[in-house]
C-alpha cells in the first residue's frame, strides 16, 4: 500500500480547492483526464473531471456557484461569452461548453449563471460507436475553439474523432464542427485522420484543422477551412469550404502536432519531422527550424515531438515533449532539445529558448503570456519538474509555481491563471505525490 506524502515545503501564491480522487498518475504520462477554463464574462473558473463532474466557482474565492454531471470523461472546456438565452435586462448569457470521451461523445452548453443545459450534441452520431470497451476506442471531442462568424456573433467549432482496429487494419474516424451558440450545425467536414488541434483566425474567416495520424484516404496534416459555410436555411453537409492544405511530406502516418494563427500566418509543430514551420496564405513556407529533429548520441537515434505552437504578435513559440528512440521504446540517452520551449520572430530567428523539465499537455496563453503545466519526466523521476511555469512570449522571462502531484491542464484569461494538478505515484515508489485540485492565480 502506498502512503501519501507531501514533498518538501514550498511557498505557492496559488488558491487551491480539492477535486475530490482520481487514479494516481504513473511513471508515464497518462490520457488528458482533466480540464480547466477561466470563463471572462462571468468571472468563473470551471473545471471537468474524469468523472464527468464539471464544477463552476467564483474566480476570487473559489466558491462552488454550481455543479452538473456531463455524460461523458469531462475532457476539454470553453466559454461563449454570448449564449442562446437572454437574461431579463436582454444581454445575451454566456454559455460554458464542454467536450466529452466516452461511448457518446457529447459536447454540451451549460448556461454559465445556472448550469442548466442548454444544448447537447453526441459526436457518435458521427464517427461511430466504440468496437471496444477500451479508453482509447472511445469517441473523443480532442479540440474547441471559438470564433465569431461575418456578423460577429459566437460560433463554437470541435473536432471529435474515433479510433478502430481489426487485426492489422488501423482506422480513424473524425468530424470537425461548426455550431451556432444555439447548438445548431452549420457544417462539418468528415476524414478518415485523426484531428489533433482547431484555431480560428482572428477575424473568423478560417480555421486551421491539425492531422496528427493519417493512415487512409486523407493524406494532408494541414487543412485551413472557410468558416462562412452554409446558413442553417441552407444546410451544407460536406463541411466548410477547403481554402487550401499543407503537409510536411514526410514518410509514415505521423504529421501534425499543433496550429497556431497570428494574422495571415499560421505556426504548424511538425510530427512528421520534428520541425516547426511558418506559413503564409496558401501554404508558403515562410521558414522553418529543427526543434527536435533525429540525433544520434553514442549509436542511439533520438527524437522528441513538437507537440504545441502559439503564435502572436510577429513571435512563435514550440514546446516539445518526451525522447524516443527509432529502433527501441526504451532509451540509454535524451534528445538535447526534449522538454523546451523556444520562441522565434518573424524571420524564424531564435529569441529565446528555456527548459519546461517536464510533460506539457496543453499549452495556455492569453496574449504574449504563456502558461505550461509540466507534469511528470517519466525517463528522470524528478518531482521538481511538477510545475506551473509561466513564461512571457516576448522576452522569456519566466515563473513558476511548484506542485507536490503533477500540473496536467490550465487556462489564462481576464487576468487569471488556472491549473488542475492530480496525484502521481512512480513505479518504483511506494509513495502517492500531490492531490487531485485547482489551483487560481494573478496572471500579472
């Protein structure tokens, strides 16, 4: 039996509420099983737990304003600050809408003063059932993103998608969206690739889809979509208008980690080659640099992921992930360039490069603050790699705040910063770190 013990003191500005218990992580980083949204309009911090439970509380003090369960492993969190219901002084309410993994596959919109479901739409519907009773056969919304449409109300865009396997065949499933905050369908766009990431331009009139795994008859890890598409009097059921398509070009199914615009641009992290790249409109490369490329060290050849890219403002940051080997799962050495972020002006020269220590399951940011929750290094057990570290794109000056389990999700916005932080147990301790809660903080 494992004890539970808190690692050394260490001062925290955070405000924390406990989450109540979750499976203690392990040596390797696990699924995404928790979610975290700051939600501007409402002064709201929500939460989703791999239970379903998703929890709104006040900003400042943390108090419960209301909990609801969600069908579905409540995964992925984003806020309309303009809902379907109108309050009685005829503002429209903001709307908190959450992505599931489960046998359905639900997005829904709770209204974000109540809690009340407004609207529910089971992704299913789309890319199928589970053939298996198993976490990663489950239909899963990866991504969400808001935007606004040409006449500048809010429109939610997702992306879910399905994995199956029989025998030697490997396929996936997966549809992107394009709602109307009343949870009505403008269009979708269905492949045969594993969508990993959404962003919207930001006057609303593109969506960048990033393709990590693409094994059948689409073959492209990049597809920037016109968001106009169809009216609901006139339904379009092909998806959005394709504007046009990028790909590494490199051999295998693995393609695209992330996509970030900042104007006309787009940042792409590169699974097919490690790389990061700028592209203008249509697709031309305007750079690209080696992040995490093959290297070999004493007969070993090493790579690491490009998993995230925020652009803005003329700078582009890439943070990448764990070391792997080409010819084995286990490795003797680490990639140089594992667990780093680095930023590049719009030339593609380096500005700034700092080490992340640990697993960055998603990247947060909110203008030219950055915000990683670095979970655990599972090749060098060191809990001093469970960290918040905040970063500012321009310079690089950075903070960070320790955790005693591992920083697994966090939001920026409205000048506050959220982290979910769940307990983590190595395989070769006989101890539990940390708990399963939120932590709030200043942004400034």
């Amino acid at each position: 039996m494992s004890e539970t013990v808190p690692d050394d003191d260490h001062e925290t500005s955070f405000r924390s509420a406990p989450l109540g218990e979750i499976e203690p992580a392990r040596s390797r980083h696990m699924w995404t099983r928790s979610a975290v949204c700051v939600a501007e309009s409402s002064d709201l911090v929500v939460t989703g737990e791999w239970d379903g439970t998703v929890t709104a509380r006040d900003a400042d003090s943390l108090e419960t304003r209301w909990t609801v369960d969600h069908p579905d492993h409540a995964v992925g969190i984003a806020s309309l600050e303009g809902g379907s219901d109108p309050t009685d002084d005829g503002d429209e309410a903001a709307t908190i809408i959450v992505a599931g993994r489960g046998e359905t596959g639900t997005i829904a919109a709770y209204d974000a003063e109540t809690g009340d479901r407004r609207w529910r739409y089971d992704t299913a519907d789309d890319v199928g059932d589970p053939t298996e009773d198993t976490i990663f056969y489950l239909p899963y919304v990866v991504a969400l993103e808001v935007g606004t449409d040409a006449d500048g109300n809010d429109r939610l865009y997702a992306a879910a998608r399905r994995y199956e396997r029989d025998g030697e065949i490997r396929q996936w499933h997966s549809t992107v969206y394009a709602f109307d905050a009343d949870g009505s369908v403008r269009w979708t766009y269905g492949t045969d690739a594993s969508p990993i990431a959404l962003d919207c331009r930001a006057d609303g009139e593109r969506l960048a889809v990033g393709y990590n795994r693409c094994m059948g008859n689409h073959d492209t890890g990049l597809v920037v979509l016109e968001t106009g598409g169809a009216t609901t009097e006139s339904p379009q059921t092909g998806g959005g208008d394709l504007a046009w398509t990028w790909d590494p070009g490199t051999e295998g199914d693995r393609r695209v980690g992330d996509v970030s615009f900042d104007g006309e641009t787009i940042a792409v992290s590169s699974h097919g080659d490690k790389r990061g790249y700028l592209l203008g409109p249509g697709g031309a490369e305007r750079w690209s640099v080696d992040l995490a490329v093959e290297t070999e060290i004493d007969g070993e050849t090493l790579y690491a992921y490009p998993n995230h890219a925020y652009a803005n403002d003329g700078r582009v940051a890439f943070v990448t992930g764990n070391t792997y080997a080409v010819e084995s799962r286990e490795t003797e050495h680490r990639h140089p360039n594992e667990h780093r972020i680095a930023t590049f002006d719009a030339d593609g020269e380096l500005l700034w490069d700092d080490e992340v220590r640990g697993f960055v399951h998603g990247l947060a940011a909110d203008g030219d603050r950055l915000v990683a929750p670095c979970a655990q290094n599972f090749r060098v057990r060191d809990p001093d790699t469970h960290t918040v570290r905040r970063f500012d794109l321009a310079s690089g000056a950075a903070s960070r705040e320790r955790v005693d389990g591992i920083a697994t999700a966090a939001a920026a916005g409205h000048s506050t910063v959220a982290a979910i932080e769940e307990p983590v147990q190595y395989h070769d301790e006989g101890r539990t770190r940390g708990q399963y809660a939120l932590h709030v903080d200043s942004l400034e």
